[in-house]
C-alpha cells in the first residue's frame, strides 16, 4: 500500500436551533434527539457524517439559512405550513404536533380566553406566536422569547403566566417540572417536515423520504419513539 490515506470529510451539514428538546438539545457536550437520529440515518445512508450548526429559528424557518448554504437540511421540529412552503422544500410528514399552553400548576389558565389581562409567552418565528397572534383575544399581553428554554425558565419563574408551545415539548417538561403542568391542546394539526432550500435538494429529499419509510418499515422509527417520548 502506499501508506496514503484517502480522508474523506463529507459532511451533511444540518441547521437546527437548540435547544428543543426531545427534538434536539445538549446532554453530555453532544447534541442528541429525535430529529438528530432521524438525520443520522440519513446521513449514514449517504456515507456522510452530520454536523449540526445551530442558528435562530427564524433564518430556518424563512429558508435563508438553507438558501445561504449555511447547512444541506434543516431538522428543528419544524411544522410544515403553507407560507413556509413557499420558501422551503419539505421531505414527507415525520411527526404530529399541536399547540398547547403549559402554566404554573393550579392557575387555571386553560384557555386564551382565560389569559386576558395576562401574560403568554411566545417563542419568535414559531407556529405557537403565529396562533397566539391570531387567536388570543385583545386583551392578552404576548412576550417573545429568543428559545425554547427561556420561554420555559419564564413560565416557571412566574414572567409570565403561561407559554404557548408544542404539545409533546410541553408534556415532556411538565414532567420534569412538576410546579408546571399543561393544561390544554388547541388542535393545530400540526406535521414536521424536515427542509431544504426550494428547488435545490430534490436528491437530498428523496434520500430522507427513502431512509424515513425504512425506519418506518424496519422499527427503527418506533424504536427512536420510544426512545424520546416514553410515556
Ligand atoms: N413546531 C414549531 C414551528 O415549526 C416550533 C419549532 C421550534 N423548533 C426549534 N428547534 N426551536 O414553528
């Protein structure tokens, strides 16, 4: 042999905001959860090795951090909305999620209604502050945080009287944090879609719908379900 040694470095580069967990977040010093084992099966499929580059969730959600070739795919818990589709590339639907409000146990908001003359906390550029925005009445004060854990850190230190999130983010919390509790689903149907930038990752989608039907077909979908979402 010629004692050359041929390094190959291919990277799937992938744009998530953290944290967002059981979807993505930091244990250990790593980055670990549901989408970033979805998006390792995909990249072992490839040959590729992931790599997460974390950025607001605003400039995943608006395309750009894929347009600007920041990273080959998002994988953020993100909902597949029409507006975004317009902007991004979405593989097949890979998980169900509904808006919920998460509060202060025994405050007895359990509705938008219920918040007037109140505060509800909002995570910016999410399908949460867009229905807040279109659903809560006037007289309820929004608050925008930057991520998910101040928004979180808020409503269990009282600044604000409740947060508006996805459900399965909010249950996973709550049980963490027994002072908290959610009160109530709305029903926003919601489906993630992992994304692309728009007509350029035609190849790389077809790659994520192949190796999502497999882990479908062969348990490992369930397996990793398990995994994150345990009761
Ligand atoms: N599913 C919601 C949305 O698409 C929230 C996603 C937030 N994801 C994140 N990684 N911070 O707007």
């Amino acid at each position: 042999e010629s004692g050359v040694e041929v390094v190959t470095d291919e990277k799937l580069t992938v744009c998530t905001h953290l944290p967002y967990e059981p979807f993505q977040y930091e244990e250990g010093g790593e980055t670990v959860g549901f989408d970033v084992d979805l998006m390792d099966l995909v990249a072992e499929d490839l040959g590729l090795e992931q790599t997460i580059v974390n950025t607001p969730f605003e400039t995943i959600e608006t395309g750009q951090a894929m347009s600007t070739g920041q990273c080959d795919i998002a994988a953020a818990g993100m909902t597949i909305t029409e507006a975004r589709d317009e902007v991004i590339d979405f593989s097949d639907p890979y998980f169900n999620a509904t808006q919920a409000l998460l509060t202060k146990k025994g405050s007895g908001y359990d509705s938008l209604e219920s918040l007037e003359g109140k505060t509800l906390g909002v995570q910016i550029g999410t399908t949460g502050q867009q229905y807040a925005e279109e659903n809560a009445p006037e007289g309820v004060e929004l608050k925008v945080f930057e991520d998910l854990a101040l928004l979180l850190q808020a409503v269990k230190n009282g600044g604000v009287d409740a947060g508006i999130n996805d459900n399965t983010v909010l249950i996973g919390y709550a049980e963490e944090n027994p002072d908290t509790e959610m009160t109530v689903e709305f029903d926003t149907g919601e489906q993630y879609g992992f994304g692309v930038a728009q007509g350029e990752g035609a190849e790389l989608l077809d790659a994520v719908n192949q190796a999502l039907a497999d882990a479908i077909e062969d348990g490992t979908y369930e397996e990793l379900f398990t995994k994150y979402f345990p009761s």
